[in-house]
C-alpha cells in the first residue's frame, strides 16, 4: 500500500526543470512573488507583525536572509518572519488547488534563494514546484469537507490543516540547495512528522475574538520548519524517509480517510496548476469578495447614499455562518479580517478602495460602519444544494464562490449575482490592478519612492538576473 511514494515525490523534484514550466507560468510565478512581497510591506499595520519581528529582534541570528522591509537574520528566522507578514492581512493570494499555499511554501523558497545567492529562474522554479506540490498535497488528504453520496452531499472532516502544504515548502527549498534523493527524503520525513496538528476545523468553530495564529495553522512556523529541515537534511541529519508511505503513512498521522497519491503525484512538472491561482483584491477571507464587489457596484451603480441604506442580504456558501466568522463586534485586525458582517457594512463605505486601512482602528471604529453591521443578514444561496451534488461527482467539495447580492434603500430593493470574485482565472485581475494592489501595500512600510519601482522591475525581470541578492538588497532597510 502506497510504497515508495515519497522517493517518488523526491526523484520527480529532482528531475523537474526551469524548462519544464509553461511560459504563462513564469508569468504568473512573477505576479505571485510581487503580490507576496506587497502583502508582506503591507502587513506591517498589524500587531501580528510587530510582535513577530520583536522576537525575531530579541533571538538574534546570524545575517543570512532578508525580512521583507526590516533587517536580515538567520535562514530560519528569515523565513518565520516573512510567512507571518506575507498572511498577516489575508492578503495573499489563493491556490493553486487549495486555500491558503503561498505564505507556507514561498518564504522558504526566498531565504534559501537568497542564501545561496541562486538566479532568478533559480527561484521562480522552487517557487512553482513549492506551490505546485503544496496545492498538491492538500487535495490528496482530506480538507474541510469530505463528499457523501446523500444530503447534503458532504460532511465537516474534524481533522484539517494547512499544515500539509510542508512538502511544498520543503520541495523548493531543497531544489534550491541542491539536494540529492536521499536527502531530500530525509527533509520531508523530518517535515511530515514534525507538522502541526490538524486543528483547522477547532478554528472555524471558535467564537469570540479573533486569533492570530491564523486557521490554527501557523503559517510561521510551518514555513521556518521546511526551511530547518532542508538545511539539516543538507548537513546530514535523516528523517523517515518513507514518511509518506504504507499503511501508518502521513495520511494516517493526520488522520485523513484517504489518500490520494494520483493528485500528488500524476502528471507533476508536465500539469501545473499555477494558472488556477486567484489573486485577493480585498484585504479579507476570499469567500466574501464576491459579494464585496457586489455590494461596492449597486452602491455605484445605483448611486445609493450609505445613509439610505436599510438591509443588506448576502446569500453564499454555508461556510460564510461558521462560528468564527459571525461576531459583531471587532477590536482588531484580525477580527476585522473575518467579521463577515463588518466586511459587508464596510464594503458600503469603501468597496472600491481596499487598502490595509480595512483593519485599523480608525475605520473598524468608525461609527458610520458600527451601525450598518446590525443591518446585514445572512442566507444560504438558493442553488448551493444543487451546486454540491454536481460538483461532488468529481470527489472533492468545493467552496461556492459566487453570491447573490440584495440592497434595501429607501424602500426600494437592488439585487445583483456575483458568480466568482474576481482575481480568479475566469475573472482575472490586470496586471496594473495587481501592480497598484502592490504599491498601496507599499505605501503602509518603509520602502517607499523609487525602490518601489525598482522592485517592480526587477521581479518583472526576474528570469534575467543571475543572483537574486539583487532583489532582496532592495527589500531591506
């Protein structure tokens, strides 16, 4: 039963090639790098990043890495820093395949890059292997909701995690440092086994403020512990070389029903998946954008005062009711990411302008927004029921990313659908709209005028520069 999986996984790491990638992927590697490092500038808002950096700051560290717009510190350090900032806002971009893959694989793939002092194709292929296996990976364990033949055509799986996007991370960075078969094995193993718990589902049915150890998945930890584990792996360390193997294998430590060894493995570095990735253009849970936008456009489109408004109903998956999502009340940046009913009220006043100010204090107080929270209501989309049982003939459930939109103002009542947020592949953003998502973010940390042009240049560039200190010099202060 599943043998020689993880050999497998390593010997396809070694053998993929920059020449491998498609060239509209190279494309998208290099939007995905600069909106990281956009979300990354812009998260330094959030008390998540000033006490990140306070610890980075107090445990020292030799200089081997850059904090994107701080100082450089050790590899491992380097990369907690990064991953904290990079999802500090809930930002950062969504995919491939899964939620949240970026800010767990790509830090790694940045402070090794920088480390060995590797080229810009260098890095843009760990960046694709690192997302690629990290989106990889989630769909071939269990995620939220696992399918059922009946109503509702699915149930909540208690045992969820981010966690297992490590061998995407893990993946890139050991591309990067060259490492062998063995050793790269031996990388996953110390990785796979030292994961943290699949507590995301403990989650989504907290109540009350907000946390800020995010999806109870730490993407801080979980990114520095791929990049501790390539790097031990390189000195000689071993780990279960088979951690993904056999009847006990990494799907039975986290307690998944299944695996699905096809989704990891079949067609790697000839199918990518890096075109599915969805770009944010709100700073929140990507499940509200659609309506967000919806919201944002009858206020536009029928020139609906604020003041006027008296309802606001937002039909969407069930999964926008979790407990953690439905408090009024928001004291934080983080609470601000997920309040639902805060996200809506506040898409009335500043739909079209989204910006880290989102979840501040000076717009999360303002009172204008506090008294329009009590008049969103909440339902499930009419076609949901419907939308599942198609959708989990294929063995996965997806989130039903579109929303129907209803606005009551002044006793009339305005209604548009949303059928996907955009930013995603059907809906793309443009690349001006992603460059400007980049400068705001900028604006909100200290790299500012030219050097912000620069690294737009440069990471357009990328695939011509032969050492990537180019770039990183231009991220540190």
């Amino acid at each position: 039963m599943f043998e020689n999986v993880t050999q497998q996984l390593s010997e396809s790491v070694i053998t993929i090639s920059y020449e491998s990638l498609p060239q509209e992927a190279i494309g998208k590697i290099k939007l995905m790098l600069l909106d990281s490092i956009g979300c990354a500038l812009g998260g330094y808002i959030t008390d998540r990043a000033r006490i990140a950096l306070e610890l980075i700051k107090e445990s020292g560290g030799n200089h081997q890495a850059t904090i994107i717009g701080s100082h450089r510190t050790s590899c491992a350090l380097a990369t907690f820093g990064n991953s904290e900032l990079i999802n500090a806002l809930d930002y950062d971009y969504i995919g491939p395949l899964s939620g949240h893959i970026g800010p767990y694989v790509t830090p790694p793939c940045l402070t090794i890059a920088e480390r060995q002092h590797a080229s810009g194709k260098d890095l843009i292929l760990a960046v694709a292997l690192a997302n690629e296996i990290g989106g990889r990976a989630m769909t071939a364990f269990a995620q939220h909701k696992v399918p059922k033949e009946e109503p509702p055509y699915y149930e909540e799986w208690p045992r969820f995690s981010y966690a297992t996007t490590i061998f995407g991370g893990v993946a890139g960075a050991g591309k990067l440092l060259g490492l062998d078969t063995e050793q790269l094995s031996n990388a996953f193993g110390i990785a796979g086994a030292s994961t943290a718990v699949p507590a995301t589902m403990k989650w989504q049915h907290m109540g009350g403020p907000a946390i800020m150890s995010k999806y109870n998945a730490w993407t801080g930890w979980i990114a520095q512990l791929a990049t501790v584990a390539v790097v031990l792996a390189e000195k000689g360390f071993t780990g279960d070389t088979t951690i993904l193997d056999g009847e006990f294998g990494y799907w039975k430590i986290v307690g998944s029903p299944f695996f699905k060894v096809d989704n990891l493995l079949k067609g790697l570095g000839e199918a990518w998946h890096i075109g599915e990735v969805r770009f944010k253009l709100y700073p929140t849970c990507y499940i509200y954008h659609a309506a967000i936008e919806g919201i944002s456009n009858l206020i536009k489109e029928h020139g609906i005062k604020p003041e006027d408004v008296e309802e606001i109903v937002v039909k969407g998956d069930p999964l926008m009711q979790t407990p953690n999502r439905m408090s009024l009340e928001v004291k934080s940046f983080a609470d601000a990411q997920f309040f639902i009913k805060y996200n809506f009220a506040l898409a009335v006043y500043h739909g079209d302008n989204p910006s880290p100010a989102w979840q501040m204090p000076t717009t999360f107080n303002d009172p204008r927004i506090k008294r329009l929270i009590g008049k969103v209501r909440l339902e499930v989309h009419p076609q949901f029921g419907e939308f599942v049982s198609d959708a989990v003939k294929t063995g996965v459930v997806p989130i039903m990313w579109s929303a129907i939109v209803e606005i009551v103002a002044k006793g009339e009542r305005f209604t548009t659908e949303m059928p996907a947020p955009r930013g995603s592949k059907d809906y793309p953003a443009t690349d001006a709209e992603l460059i400007d998502k980049f400068k705001i973010n900028a604006s909100y940390s200290m790299i500012k005028g030219s050097k912000v042009e620069e690294v737009i240049e440069v990471i357009n560039h990328l695939d011509e520069i032969d050492d990537v200190t180019e770039l990183f010099t231009l991220l540190a202060l």
